[in-house]
C-alpha cells in the first residue's frame, strides 16, 4: 500500500497569533505582555480577556472566515481584538481612526464585515457608516457607551474565560489591511497567519535578537502595518508590548515613557526621530536598554542619522523598506551602511526574493532603472475581492510593487520614484487618485491634479492644482477644505492650492505631473493657502 498519509494537526503545534499568546499564557503566564498608560497585564491575563472576547464575538455569529471591523486609538482594547478574530478563525479588518463615515462605509461594505468593534469617541463616525451598509452586523464599543451598540466590558464579563479551541490554517486569512491604490478606491491586502508569521521569523533572523530585546515600543498606529507587524517578533519571543497613545506626538512624552520601561527597541519615523533627538539633555537620559532603533516610511537626512548614532551608541540604527502587501519589509540598511549608503534601502531581508525589471519582466542591468518586483512567503494571498487587480499585481508570477529603484555596484538598491501618484505626508501614504476623484465632484472644478509640497514638520503635504469649470470662478482653498470635511480624512486634504487655466498634458491626453512638479520648484504656480 502505497501514498501520502495525511497527519492531522494537533491543537497546541499552531503558530498563529492566538496560538502564541496561549502558548506564552500556559508556560509563563505571570510574564508582562502589553502595557499602556501604566496598566500592565500578563500573558495570562491578557489571554483570558482574549477567550473571553473571542467567546462573546463567536455568540453573536462570527465563524471561520468571517469579517471582523476594529476601529480604535491605540489600545489593549484594539490587540485584544486582534488576537480574539484570529483565534476564531476569523478576518481582522483594521480601519484607519481618520478615516470619515463614508470612507468607512466603503470599508465596511467591501469587506463584508460581520461584526464590529469600535472605540467609543470614533462611534458616532462608524455609526453614520453602518447606516450606508446592508446589515451591518452586532458592535461593541469600549471607553465609553454608545446608542445601539453593546458594551465591550460588559460582553466580556458574560463570557465564558474557557475558549473551545479550533484549529486555525496558517495559510488562511488573518487580517484584511486597505490600503489605497491609483484607482482612487481602497484595496483590502488579504495577509495570511503564514505571511505575518515568516516575516516576523525573517526579521528577527535578518537583525538578530537576543534576550535583551523583549521590550517593544509600539509607536505605529495599531492599523497601520508598521503597528500590527512590528510587534509579532517581540511576541514570539515571549516579550513586553508597550503601547503609546495615539495623538500629537509628544518627543518628551515618549523619551519618559522609553526611559521608565527600559523599551529596547523602538520604529519611528524620521519627523518622529529629529524630535527625539532635539529633546533637552536627551543624552542625559538613561535609555541604555535601547539596541534597536529603526526608522522609515519617508527620508531621512545624513545629519539626522549621524544624530541618531551619536546619541544612541548602543543601538543599531536600521532602514526599513517594504509595503503593506509584504507584511511589510522587504529590504534593510543596517548599522554604519546607514551613513555609508545614505538614500538605500538595503538589502532583501532573509526569505525575500527580488529583480528589478523593465514593462516585459526583463532584467535591467545593474545601475539602470527599473521596477522592483517580489517573490517571498511574506507576499499577500490577493487583493481582497479584486480578482483583475490581483493578476495585475502578481503579472509574471512576481509580486510588482510599483517602485522604480537601481542596485549599485554593491548590490544594494535606491529608489528613484516612489509609487505612482503617491504622497507621504507624516508617514501616511496618500494616493492621489482618491482625493482628486472627490474634489472633481466640486462643482467650481473642471479638472484637478495633485502633487506633493515639501513641508517642514509632515515632509510633504498634499497641493490640488485645479482649473476652474469656468474661467475666473475658481474654488477658494477655504471652500475645498468645507467640500473635503466629510468626504476625506484630515492627513489626505490638500493643504494648499493652485489655479492655473488648463493642466499640462502629453499627446496621449495624460496629465504631466513632472511638469507640475517643475513648476512648482520653479516658483510658477500661484499657491494659495488653505
């Protein structure tokens, strides 16, 4: 007799996030895991709120596979979440906290959401979305109450702390993370527990870990893929999460909040580190726990970084470069290459396959432009509903990332443009697309374009070149900001604009953002504030 016998998996050999925690919760229970605002609970703790909550989801009909909206500021309330959906089986749907109701509602409807879970100051936006979606499913709201939606404690504490364990596939679904696209429409990047799970082996593996680094400074907004992704290596280790609350960054605020809770390792971005840095007698401070620090998400000056390196002499100092559809990183600068290759972006991380190519998939030589395409474990499974855009997306059987780049002489790579029609402002990325489709709606504007302003504190913010649909009746910067109040969230509202008669265009009919972008530097553009 002859063939394959298939094994079954046996509960407790699982490495999903909700397989982790249980783990850590059984063999050293009394271990802080995650802390925030000076409340600490242990591994077993936090599992018990967890089975709890998962418990009172699976009550109120949520599977295997189902869609579950978290919509909060940085707290316990937010991982307990995620943690909880993925024990299920479930599909964790974090949504952006700037995001406005009809944003949401677009999120909600995509994703064909179950349940939700949601912050109660942000209540009042989800609710004024669920209104606009067929049968949105049972809430829980926490920190607060909210009309029609049932009290996240209160959920809890009917559940029942003892979880029936189900056997979650790795190669599943874990979270749905929308990010936009030159469509102007969100794309739900579908994430796998294998996906997250190898990018977390692969980093710790690429910069090393060692039994110092057990402390995490969660800095990212927890939906962001910098927030999710950046703590599941410190969660394999067994480690402690701290949380900082979402909100005006204070650099005071978090040098105490690093110094009192020995953070070893910490991601900012570059706007973050320069205020750090700038603290008074920030080299006074005693933050000798911190090994690893690591920045990215926009550029960040050879000034900036010998600060860094000056300051923190202990810590490896470390680019990161990827995208939410690699979970995210792909490639890494390291340590003194930080100076000596200053604009890289490294090398590939462990378990992450790279080409730069041209449109036909050909292999540019090195020191040419092309387009950096990916072939990795740590890649999507697809965009959520979105067969035409997954194709696209994987033409050639390489995951294409849209970034043009060049690898030098020593193989390491430089982007020369970032994704088309792409903005960062503050770390968030915001795609043109979308907010030109919602200020062409405005009946003063006949055709817009948006490009990027450099601006001191966000690093690029975002300007709406517009010509009128009739000539000299042309929308004020003040009408577009009232037009974009409940159409955009704040970070993705043109900060200025500019009126011009008519906007360049090639013989193809296509806009000349490079001409735009010229004019700009040029000083030709009559900017007018907002």
């Amino acid at each position: 007799m002859s063939g394959v016998v298939e094994v079954p998996r046996l509960l407790g050999r699982g490495m999903t996030m909700g397989d982790q925690l249980a783990r850590h919760a059984r063999t050293q229970g009394g271990r802080p895991a995650f802390s925030f605002e000076g409340a600490t609970l242990t591994y077993s703790q936090f599992d018990t709120r967890v089975s709890r909550l998962a418990n009172a989801l699976r009550e109120r009909g949520v599977g295997y596979g189902d869609r579950v909206v978290v919509l909060g500021l940085n707290t316990l309330e937010v991982l307990e979440t995620y943690f909880a959906s993925t024990r299920l089986g479930a599909i964790c749907v974090p949504v952006n906290f700037r995001l406005v109701a009809d944003e949401i509602a677009y999120v909600l409807a995509d994703s064909g959401a179950r349940a939700s879970v949601v912050h109660a100051p942000l209540a009042p936006a989800l609710a004024k979305a669920r209104e606009q979606v067929d049968d949105p499913g049972p809430c829980l709201v926490f920190g607060g109450a909210f009309e029609g939606m049932a009290d996240y404690e209160e959920a809890l504490a009917a559940a029942s702390p003892e979880f029936d364990e189900i056997t979650v596939d790795e190669q599943d679904p874990a979270f749905i993370m929308y990010t936009s696209g030159t469509t102007g429409r969100p794309k739900g990047a579908v994430l796998t527990h294998h996906n997250l799970l190898m990018h977390a082996f692969s980093n710790m593996a690429s910069l090393g870990t060692g039994p110092e680094d057990k402390v995490w400074l969660a800095a990212a907004p927890l939906f962001h893929i910098a927030g999710l992704s950046g703590m599941l290596p410190n969660l394999l280790l067994g480690g402690r999460t701290v949380l900082l609350p979402s909100g005006q960054f204070d650099p005071v605020a978090v040098v105490d909040l690093m110094e009192r809770e020995r953070v070893s390792s910490v991601f900012l971005v570059p706007a973050q580190w320069q205020a750090i840095v700038n603290v008074p007698g920030i080299r006074e401070r005693d933050l000798s726990a911190l090994s690893k620090i690591s920045w990215g998400a926009a550029p960040a000056s050879t000034t900036l970084l010998r600060t860094m390196i000056e300051v923190f002499p202990q810590a490896e100092v470390t680019t990161a470069f990827g995208q939410t559809e690699c979970s995210p990183v792909t490639t890494l600068l390291r340590g003194e290459d930080s100076i000596r290759k200053i604009g890289s972006v490294g090398k590939p991380m462990l378990n992450v396959e790279v080409r730069v190519v041209d449109d036909d998939m050909n292999d540019v030589p090195r020191g040419e432009v092309g387009e950096i395409v990916y072939r990795s474990p740590m890649v999507m499974k697809e965009y959520w509903n979105k067969p035409a855009e997954t194709a696209e997306a994987f033409r050639g059987g390489w995951f294409h990332s849209g970034d043009l780049v060049r690898q030098d002489e020593d193989g390491y790579y430089f982007v020369v443009d970032r994704k088309k029609d792409m903005i960062i402002s503050g770390g968030e990325n915001i795609y043109c697309a979308e907010v030109e489709n919602v200020l062409a709606a405005h009946p003063k504007i006949g055709e817009v374009a948006l490009i990027g302003m450099p601006d001191d504190k966000w690093g690029e913010t975002p300007l709406a070149v517009i010509s009128p649909r009739t000539p000299g009746d042309a929308p004020t910067a003040a009408e577009l900001e009232e037009w974009c109040l409940d159409r955009l969230a704040r970070y993705k509202r043109p900060r200025r604009i500019a009126v011009v008669p008519a906007l360049p265009r090639n013989p193809s009919g296509k806009v000349l953002k490079t001409q735009l972008r010229a004019d700009r530097e040029a000083g030709k553009l009559p900017i007018e504030s907002a």
